[in-house]
C-alpha cells in the first residue's frame, strides 16, 4: 500500500493506492490499483476509482521477465509449468511444478537450470539467450568456445580486463559485424 503524501504535513486529502492481484485481493504492484482519495480524517469523499498499471518496460530481472512474457501469453503459472514440465521429462530431466515457478517470478529462488531456461523461453516464445543473460548465466555455446580455444579466452579475458563501456562494446560489435560481412561477401581463397 502507498500513501500520498510521505511525510506527515497538513494536506486537505491523503491518496491511498492499494495494489490488488489477479484475483483483486490486495498484492503485487504488477496488478491494478484501487485509489482512494481520503479526507484527513479518514474520510471516504469518492467512489473508490479502478485502474490498471501499465505493463513494466524492461524488467531488472529474470522473474519478472518470466511473469511479463507469462501474462503476454494469457498462461498461469500451473498451465506454464506443466508445459515446462512436460518438455523436460522429454529429455529426461527432473520436473517442473508452479510452486518453483512462483518463487522465481518473485525472486525468491536463483534461477533455474539452462536446459529449464531453454524451455521456459519456448514455451513463451521468448529470446532464450535475452533469458539465460537474466539469469546470470552463460550459454552454453559460449562455454564450449571458451573451452576450445585460447583465442576466444584470450580475448574474453582482454574484453574484460580493458573494463570497456557499453559504447566500447557496441563499437567492438559493429566491427565484428563488418568483418563478417566483408568476409561474406569478400571470401578469402580456402573458404
């Protein structure tokens, strides 16, 4: 629950905003918000008024991320789990159930196993390396090539050490980009 204003001054009206869930019991700030306009002694002087928040742009983190792409889907967490779940037993890894995923929408569990991840992405339909990024984790692509080559660790250990700026990583990525073009349209004899 909010309460406007903070502080204790002499206003003629508090605002108090309760955030309800799916259900419209009060819970989450993802949910709709009932105001109520109040006089300073607590008064109601208006009929409550309903509104629903917008959806959050850019979620800081993976459970949020995970419940945002949920809802684009119109899925609960059950009907998402046992998708999950389903296609996991498939490659014959352990289950999934609502429960788990409940704790991590609210971040109150580190993040799931790739392979978990992987499947989470495409039962939403969302990007699976955006999600493993989220989560903390590297893809696992990008661990083979680290262990394979010492080039590719020696310049990951490089990239890092120079400390570089988001800028610095966009330029280095624009450059990789025009040598793979150029590469392809240009290949060099015993390609």
């Amino acid at each position: 629950m909010l309460v406007w204003p903070p502080e204790s001054r002499p206003f003629d009206a508090v605002l108090t905003v309760v955030f309800t869930n799916e259900e419209g019991r009060p819970g989450s700030a993802d949910g709709d918000m009932l105001c109520r306009p109040e006089s300073r002694e607590g008064m109601l002087n208006s009929i409550p008024t309903q509104a629903t928040l917008p959806p959050m742009p850019n979620p800081a983190t993976f459970g949020q991320k995970i419940r945002e792409l949920r809802k684009a889907k119109n899925l609960t967490q059950r009907e998402l789990a046992d998708k999950v779940a389903t296609r996991l037993r498939a490659e014959d890894r352990r289950g999934f159930d609502f429960t788990y995923l409940s704790k991590i929408e609210n971040d109150k569990t580190p993040a799931p196993s790739i392979p978990a991840i992987v499947q989470i992405a495409r039962v939403l339909g969302g990007d699976e390396h955006e999600l493993i990024a989220l989560a903390g984790k590297v893809p696992p692509e990008l661990g083979e090539a680290l262990k394979e080559s010492e080039a590719a660790r020696t310049f990951f250990r490089s990239a890092l050490d120079a400390e570089l700026d988001e800028d610095d990583w966009k330029r280095l990525l624009n450059d990789l980009r025009s040598r793979t073009k150029a590469r392809e349209t240009h290949p060099e004899p015993g390609d």
